[in-house]
C-alpha cells in the first residue's frame, strides 16, 4: 500500500499495512470477544464467525422492507 510507511521517533521505518497484515489474527484489546479483523473468535482465539458473514448478517435484517405502512398525498391535519 501507498503511503504506508512512517518514520519513528529514533528515525526507523514503520510500515503500517505490514504490521495491520501481520497481527491481524491476534486478539483485539478490550472487552469484546473479536480479533483485530473483526470475526468473532471463542476462547481459543478459533474464529466462529467471521466479519463478512456478521455484516451480510446485519444487512439482511436492517433492509427487509416488510410491514412498513406507506402513505401517499399530504397528511391529514386535525382540527
């Protein structure tokens, strides 16, 4: 990747998409049960389910248009 590449305080080389490649299986810091990918991982750090699947996942539920009332026209104002 372009512009990837930082220079450190002592003046050493970085490469950042190297780094994000190399440790993207470890497991993230914090209170979730993911690694740095994202794909949800068990106690082993076996991934039980990955971060495309969990999207795909997501979107099916948030895009179904069912039960949605739709209106036409100007709304009704009461007096």
């Amino acid at each position: 990747m372009v512009g990837q590449t930082f220079k450190t305080a002592q003046g050493q080389s970085l490469d950042m998409a190297a780094l994000k490649l190399r440790n993207e299986t470890e497991r993230a810091v914090g209170n979730l049960k993911v690694n740095a990918r994202g794909d949800l991982i068990d106690e082993s750090n076996r991934i039980l389910s990955n971060r495309k699947d969990q999207v795909l996942k997501n979107l099916e539920k948030t895009s179904k248009l069912t039960d949605i009332p739709v209106t036409s026209g100007k709304p009704k104002r009461g007096k």
